[in-house]
C-alpha cells in the first residue's frame, strides 16, 4: 500500500478514512493517481510551451494560466462570468480529463498555477463544485483543512474545528473538496494543474 507524509509521519489511506469530520467515515483527501515518468515528460514539454502565457494573480503570489474558461468576478459584485481562456494541447487536456474520471468527474475548466512565494490558505470560489482534481508536477508541499465533511458544504457553525494538514506531494494527482481550505506551495520546476 502507497504511504505518504503527513505533518512528519507516514499514514497509510484507512487512516485517512477516519479523519472525516461529523463522524462520517469519507476520505478528505486521496491521492487518485501517480504520474508516470514518460507522462511526465509529456506534462512538463507541453507546460514549457505554455509558460509565456502565465500570467501574475493580483493580490498573491502566483502565476496562473485559465485553461478553456476564466472565471471573473468584479469586486464590487457577487455576480461572476465566465471569458474564453487558452485552449489547452490536447494531449495535455486529455490527461487530465482521465486523471478527473478517477474521481468520478469530467472537468469543464482548469488552471496552472505556479507559485512564486508561499500560497494563502483560500476556498475556491462558487464558480466550481466542491470535488476538484489538482495534479502536481515536482515537489509541492500541500495544505488541507478538512472541515467540511465529503464533498459536502455546510454552514459555519455546522463545519467541525480547523485541523490543518500540511502532505508533502510529488508527481501525484488528488482529490479533494476545493471548498475546505487548501494551498498549494509549489517548489522550483514545480507546478499545480487544478481541474
């Protein structure tokens, strides 16, 4: 069985299982998929392409490129929309369409992200539903805070008390609920493709 770093000890996925909140027995994060090195050859030749592309967030850190649809939202209102974005290689958008069948989902939309220095904690916005795929190329150290239970949202004082969980990642896709607080700080020749 794949073991894997949490906060400095190895716990193997049935532990993960007994971590959901509520007393639901429901794997907060899982690790779906471990990419291949001749993928990887392929992801990283089809990100170097892309790289000019990327683009500064405003406010973080990071570098960021939309994949089919960018999702923008003034700050003035609740009200977002969607804008065309890059259309992504179609080889590379085809990994990652199999990599999200993994998790029981066709992604519509997706970003790159590349951080320049440490990410904020933050939920992804309403534009997306709450399972998300993100693969990550490299090494990536990955923060969690599984406070809402599955892939569910609930309410403030319903979410069950912040049990931060930092997972050192490398060359792996996983699952998650996006709406549960997460970061991603990438490391040199590292990168985080969200669906």
């Amino acid at each position: 069985m794949e073991k894997w770093l949490i906060l400095g000890r190895a716990l193997r996925f049935e532990e993960l299982a007994l971590q959901g909140s509520n007393q639901l027995n429901c794997r907060m994060l899982e690790i779906i998929h471990t990419i291949a090195e001749q993928n990887l050859i392929c992801i990283r030749e089809s990100l170097s392409e892309l790289g000019h592309l990327m683009r500064p967030k405003p406010g973080i850190r990071i570098k960021r490129l939309w994949l089919n649809a960018e999702w923008y939202q003034s700050h003035r209102s609740e009200l977002g929309f969607f804008t065309p974005a890059v259309k992504p290689p179609d080889r590379l958008w085809q990994y990652c369409v199999n990599v999200c069948q993994k998790a029981g989902f066709n992604p519509d939309i997706g970003t790159i992200d590349r951080c320049l220095v440490g990410r904020n904690l933050n939920r992804t916005g309403r534009y997306a539903a709450s399972k998300a795929v993100s693969i990550q190329i490299g090494n990536v150290e990955w923060e969690y805070d599984p406070q809402n239970p599955g892939y569910y949202v609930i309410s403030e004082e319903g979410r069950s008390k912040s049990k931060l969980q930092t997972y050192q990642l490398q060359n792996c896709a996983i699952a998650f609920n996006c709406k549960n607080l997460h970061a991603a700080k990438v490391g040199a020749n590292s990168y985080s493709i969200n669906l």
